[in-house]
C-alpha cells in the first residue's frame, strides 16, 4: 500500500475529488494548510500599506491505496490539478507498513 500525499491550489480540490471519484477513489482525507515554495509569496496591498505575504493557502490531500492502481491515482491527480503554472503544488507517496480499520479490525487493503 501507498500513502499519498498531495498539496494543491484550494481551487482545484474539486476538480481533483471528482476525478478520483470517478476512478472509484471516495477515502481521503483533506486539509487546508499553508506554505511557499520556489515562488516565495506575493506582495499586497491593503489600505495603501504594502504586505510581504509568504504562507499561501493551499490545500493537502492524503490517501492511501493499493500498490497496484498507485500509477492510475497519479496520473488522475495530477492532470486534475494541472494549471501548467507556478505554484501548482507537490505530490509525495509514502510506503504504508499496515492499515486497519478500527470498526471491524480489518488489515491491509481491505482495510482501505
């Protein structure tokens, strides 16, 4: 099993969900968070003051699926989350050593 973790644009999280959705991938889990990477932020102005703003909103999809349609979720992912420019965001996948669920103590992929 894999975990993935994924930290996108807050507006492509709908796109990125129905497209998993529509392989069959309902399990994830979704937070909003915050971070830079190569770009380093914005300016802004408010009130005529000028505002350095270095943690954007992004969005962090994690889930965990079996190794073989790992390639498959990818794929999904990240031509859903696909603008073709700075700041798009970062996908990582992890090994999964187990999975259980706690409900019925279920293990491994049928856990997931």
């Amino acid at each position: 099993m894999k975990k993935i973790e994924a930290i996108i644009q807050p507006f492509k999280l709908d796109p990125v969900k129905e497209a998993l959705k529509n392989i069959g991938i309902d399990g994830m889990t979704i937070s909003e968070v915050r971070g830079h990477g190569r770009q380093k932020g914005h300016k802004e102005v408010y009130r005529g003051q000028e505002y350095n703003v270095d943690l954007l909103p992004k969005m962090k999809l994690e889930l965990v699926v079996a190794d073989g349609r790992l390639q498959e979720v990818l794929k999904t992912l990240t031509a859903a989350a696909r603008t073709g420019k700075i700041g798009d965001g970062k996908v990582f996948v992890y090994d999964v050593a187990e999975a259980i669920r706690i409900r019925n103590d279920d293990r491994g992929e049928a856990a997931l």
